[in-house]
C-alpha cells in the first residue's frame, strides 16, 4: 500500500500533467489558423458618385477608364479583391427588370449607358 505522502505526489502531478496539457491547448486554440491569403478588399461606392464615376453622365468611355485607373490603383496597393455597389439607392447599375439604371451612372434614372456596356 502507498503512503499519503507517495499519493499526494502522485495525484499532484497527474493534475499538474493535466493543467498543462489544458493550457498548450488553450494557447493553441487561442492563436487564429495561418491564412494561407489575406482577403484584401475594397468597398467602391457609387451612391452620390463618391468612388466611382466620379459623377453621373460620364461618357462609357470616361466611365470604363476611371474604373480601369481604381483598379489598378488597388492593384499597386496590394488589394486582391474589389467590391463595387451595384445597388446605390433603389436603382441598379446593371440592366434589371426590377430596378430602374442609376442616375449615379447616367445622370438619368431609367437611362441605360450608351454606347451601351455592362459595368
């Protein structure tokens, strides 16, 4: 038979092994997972022209190219993704059946680009 003593060391260490066993798992648990890539993303606004067009009525041409300029901007600075409203204010800046083209786009509501292109 063991002696108190004997067994008060060795129910201490069984609780210590289990303390520390808790703990490792805790840090581990506390640490996020390494992303293997960082979502870098932008919010481009279109309600009131605050991002993108610059301001409504712009020719497609004019439209395209600041489009073109923002991303590549975004893509100097290391973004990897971009996210474009597509619905400013009850209106859309695609062709709907259940909204009316932006006047953030065109400077009309109802009034489709033209020449005519998909933003």
């Amino acid at each position: 038979m063991l002696k108190k003593s004997t067994l008060v060391i060795v129910l201490l260490s069984l609780v210590y092994c289990q303390f520390t066993k808790a703990q490792k798992a805790d840090e581990l648990n506390s640490q996020p997972p390494k992303a293997m890539q960082e979502f870098r993303a932008a919010w481009i606004a279109t309600v009131a022209n605050i991002n993108w067009p610059s301001k409504p009525g712009l020719s497609t041409a004019q439209q395209q190219q600041e489009a073109i300029d923002l991303l590549n901007l975004l893509q100097r600075l290391n973004f990897n993704a971009a996210i474009l409203q597509i619905r400013p204010q009850a209106d859309a800046l695609y062709k709907s059946s259940l909204e009316p083209w932006s006047y953030f786009l065109t400077g009309a509501q109802g009034k489709a680009p033209d020449p005519y292109y998909d933003p």
